[in-house]
C-alpha cells in the first residue's frame, strides 16, 4: 500500500510539473497560455499550445511571458542574442548562456523565435540568398486531349508547361506549349493545328525595383508554313506593383527576328520590345496572370508582331488545379493568303510542383 502511495504520488508531480517545464504567456485579461512559443514577428505572437493548437495572439495583447526554452532576439538595430527570456510588460530580460542578464526594450524587439524556428529560418534564408542551381524551382503543366467520332473524327492534343526559379537576385523563366490537332473525314486526314512555342528568359535585379533581362523565344507553325522563329532579346524592365497580392512588371528592350518558312522564304527583321507581366492573386485559392508582348519591326516599318497569354487557375490542392487559359499570337505580315491571328482557349487539370515562397 506504502509503494502504491509513494509511486501515486510521483506520478502525480511529473503531471503537475508539466507546465512549468513548458513557455508561460500571460494576457492583459489575466488568461495565460502554457506550451512553446515559436517566434514573434511583426506585432503577432505565435504560440504552439498543448490544448489549441498553434494560436496567434497579437503582441499588444501580452502582458509578460517566461521561457523554459531558449529564444533567439534580434533587434531593430540588428542585434542578435538567444537565451531564456523573461518579460513583464516594460521590457524583456535575456538570460544568456553566460548567465549575463541583458535588457531590452518591448518597442526595440524586431523578431523573437525559437532555436528550432530559427533554423528552419535560416535554412530558408540560405535557399533564398544562395539557392543551387537545381533548387527553388515552382511551375505546372497541362496536358488536355480531346477525341470525338461519327461521321468525321477529329483529336486534339494541347501540351503546356512552365517553370520557373526566382531569388533575391535573379529569376530564370521556362515554357513550352505545343498544340496538334486533326480531322478525318471520308478518308481525308486534313491538321488543322500544329505548332510549337518555347523559350526561356534570364532576369537580374538591379535594385529592388529595377531589373534587366535578356532570352530566347523560338516557334514553329505548320499551319502558317513557319519552320523555325528564332528571337533573341534583352533590355530593362520595372517592377511597378509589387503588393501580395498584385505584381506587376513592365519591360522594353530591342530583339532580333529570324524566321526560316517551308517555302524557302527566309527573313530577318530588328525589333522593338514592349510589355507587361501582371499576377493578381484574387483569394487563396483563385489566381490570374497575364503577360503581354508588342514587337514592332524597326527594320521593316509598319509590321508588327504581338503576343497575349493569359490564365485563370483555381487551386483544388497543393498539386493540382483547374485552369482556363487564353492566348493570341498576331503577325501583321503572315505569308500568303494566311490570316493575321491565331487564337487558342484550353481549360482542364493543371498539376503543380515546387513550393511556393
């Protein structure tokens, strides 16, 4: 009975003993939270309790706080210095390894985390500044096929991929989309699409607004007898809305157009480069991004070629998606009786890949 007693009796003090080997945070309404806090950026405090969950409490709400744990202080000014913290409302004291005791002012703390916290912030730091080359890579692709049979039979095939990586310093951008589609009636084959479009593109921050690009864009259209498109390009561009929600780029440069058609037509042309790249992010789930290119002919005055894209993606999961796509390719001086615009609208599943900063 003595045992039983005694081994009750240690169990019940490692329970009671529980929270205080856990984070306290007090609130100015005399509520306290026990478990660990994780970092304290902005004026939000982020908790990971025992019964709620991770709980965010604005930093005006706190009346003081006691660490079990160490925690990592960076200042306004700069200064970083982790230890177990205490806090009473004018300011917090750091107890530092050494056992040296540093006051701070409440009003001076820029960012608060944990150990744990700050590694997984600085890894993220490292992959941002100083990324390989294989890393920090996002993007998606669609496949959309389409097959219909009676008296004729027609099947479409639409490929459309990208992918880019994006730093503090630089942005690579790749694309490929492909279109093939053809109909058979009384024993005639005849395509009615067939085309091709790649190109990638190098962007290098100047400054946080301003940026310089250079790239290739190369195309193939069997139906206007294009065989090959070859554009390469540079010039500035100009980061006008940076929001979270609305970004917007605006470029312009000069290119060179070489175009090699099936007919033994061959041409070259200078040109100008205007545009823009727009991303609006209408909730969490729903996106629209736009990118539009104006390449006015310097050496040939009066031809000009312009291209539109456009995309409206809905977010079913981290992977997939469902997109409704527009683009518009026009070239004012086609080859023969061809027409000046060729216009594809695609919707479907979209699979994504690559985290999202």
């Amino acid at each position: 009975m003595k045992r039983s007693s005694t081994l009750f009796l240690i169990v019940l003090l490692s329970v009671l003993s529980v929270p205080a080997l856990a984070d306290q945070v007090y609130l100015n309404n005399g509520d306290r939270l026990t478990g660990k806090i994780v970092k304290k950026d902005g004026d939000k405090l982020v908790v990971e309790t025992h019964s709620m969950g991770t709980v965010s409490i604005a930093w005006a709400d706190v009346k003081s706080i006691v660490s079990d744990e160490q925690i990592v202080i960076k200042t306004k000014d700069g200064e970083q210095m982790s230890g177990l913290v205490y806090s009473d409302g004018n300011g917090v004291e750091v107890t530092t390894s050494t056992d040296e005791t540093v006051h701070i002012a409440s009003d001076k703390i820029d960012v608060m985390r944990s150990e744990d916290e700050q590694k997984r912030y600085d890894a993220e730091v490292r992959l941002r500044e100083h990324p390989k080359l294989a890393e920090l890579w996002t993007g998606f692709a669609d496949v959309g096929f389409s097959l219909t049979s009676g008296n004729s039979t027609t099947r479409a095939l639409n490929i459309n991929t990208r992918a880019q990586r994006e730093t503090v310093r630089n942005k690579i951008v790749f694309y490929f989309n492909a279109i093939q589609a053809q109909s058979k009636s009384r024993g005639a084959t005849v395509a009615t699409a067939k085309g091709a479009w790649t190109g990638v593109r190098y962007d290098r921050n100047i400054n946080p607004r301003l940026f310089v690009y250079g790239g290739i864009d190369l195309e193939h259209d069997r139906m206007q007898k294009l065989r090959l498109r070859t554009v390469l390009g540079a010039g500035f561009g100009y980061k006008a809305l940076v929001g979270k929600r609305i970004q917007l780029d605006v470029f312009g440069g000069a290119s060179a157009n070489r175009e090699n058609y099936y007919t033994g037509l061959k041409r070259f042309s200078a040109e100008g480069t205007v545009g823009d790249d727009l991303k609006i992010r209408l909730n969490s789930r729903i996106r629209f991004n736009q990118r539009f290119s104006f390449y006015p002919s310097i050496s040939m005055p009066g031809r000009v070629r312009a291209v539109f894209d456009s995309s409206l993606q809905s977010d079913i999961n981290n992977w997939l998606g469902w997109h409704l796509s527009f683009t518009d390719r026009y070239n004012s001086y086609p080859t023969g009786n061809l027409k000046t615009n060729d216009v594809l609208m695609s919707t479907g599943l979209r699979v994504k890949f690559g985290k999202k900063k």
